[in-house]
C-alpha cells in the first residue's frame, strides 16, 4: 500500500533518517520501534507531510505520493503523543473543525460523522467538553475520531501508550484491533516493545541509519 523509497532526511549537518525503505500492506498494523533519536518520530511527521524529506520518495497504491500536497495531507493522519487539542473548543469543535475548514464533507455529513464516531469510541458523554476536563485516554479517543474525521486511508500514532495507565493501554489494544477490522492501514511508532509486538502485525526497528523488519 505505502512504500517508503530511500529516505533521507537530515536538519542542517545533522542526519537523521538515512536510506530508509520501508513497505507497508494494505490492513496492515506495522509497529516501528528503536532507541530515542532513532528518527522514528521523524519518519512519521515526513509521511503525514509535516515534514519535508530530503531524497527518496513515497508511493501510495503504487503511484507516486507527495505527503505534502495539500490533497493529499488527509490522506494518512497522525495521532500526536500529546494529542494537540485545541484547548479552546469543546470535543465535538475538536472534531469537526479540520473537515469544515478543508470542506470535504457537507456540514450535515460532518455532524452525522462525528457524531457516528464519538459514538463509537464511546465518548459521546464528552462532546460538550474542553480538554482540560477530559482524562489522557479521551483526549486520546478525540484525537483519534478527529484524524478519522478527515477519511484517511493510513492511520499513524506516535508513542501512544506514552500518559495512560495498564487498563488505558488495554482499551487502546482494543480500538487498534476494531480499526484493522473496518478496514485501517495502521503505523505504530513506540518505545513500549510489548504494547508493539502485542497489537503489530510485523515490527520494524529503526536503529540510527539503518532499518531491519523483525
């Protein structure tokens, strides 16, 4: 589904992906693990285009994939680790802001979706709250229904065991199953090499400057 070609991505002198090549499948969990500075991080914020690489390429379906086309930034959604919610608006302002502003649904189908999804990820009781009133494993479900929002074909989290408790982690497991179930291409970035290899399909470490499947 998503290749990743001979990827390369340095901030000044200082390298810090080099030659990765990575494929992942279609329905596909991959976990991506190794050491702090490994560049993991980085990898993900290049394929979600937050991040421009310095050579190599991406293909999607077998064609060629610019991540930072603004077409194409919907297409793979990333979790942050500390969720980046705006603490100014309420779950459901959360949610629907992104596809309101990019229009890619009707404002009917926007309220018909989100309100699908919270129910889905059981936090409908949260819809008319902020942030700050919200426990690490909602903020995370928000998170998750707001890139959901916005159709992505993959679906990436970067150290999403990182604030929540055992119980969290296992509900989390949970949600990650019940996405590959409908369908969800997912990329797992985590130090946590238990929760990895629990819900992952195929694991890849990513050492400094190389990459090797496990």
């Amino acid at each position: 589904m998503l290749a990743i070609k001979d990827v390369n991505k340095s901030y000044g002198n200082k390298k810090i992906l080099k030659d990765v090549n990575i494929d992942v499948k279609q329905n596909e969990i991959l976990g991506i693990i190794g050491p702090s500075g490994a560049g993991k991080t980085t990898l993900l914020r290049c394929i979600t285009g937050l991040e421009p690489i310095n050579s190599g390429e991406f293909t999607l379906n077998g064609r060629a994939f610019n991540p930072n086309g603004s077409k194409k930034k919907s297409m793979i959604g990333l979790i942050f680790q500390n969720y980046e919610l705006f603490p100014n608006l309420t779950v459901m302002q959360n949610i629907t802001l992104a596809p309101r502003l990019r229009k890619i649904m009707s404002a009917g189908e926007i309220k018909t979706q989100a309100t699908k999804l919270i129910k889905d990820l059981d936090i409908s009781n949260e819809k008319d709250l902020y942030p700050y009133q919200l426990s690490g494993g909602q903020k995370q479900r928000v998170a998750i229904v707001r890139a959901l929002m916005m159709k992505p074909k993959i679906l990436c989290y970067d150290e999403p065991t990182s604030a929540l408790d055992p119980a969290l982690v296992k509900t989390l497991a949970g949600l990650i199953y019940k996405l590959k179930q409908r369908g969800m291409t997912q990329i797992i970035v985590s130090h946590d090499l238990p929760f990895a290899k629990k819900v992952s399909d195929r694991i890849v470490n990513i050492k400094k400057f190389s990459c090797t499947a496990e």
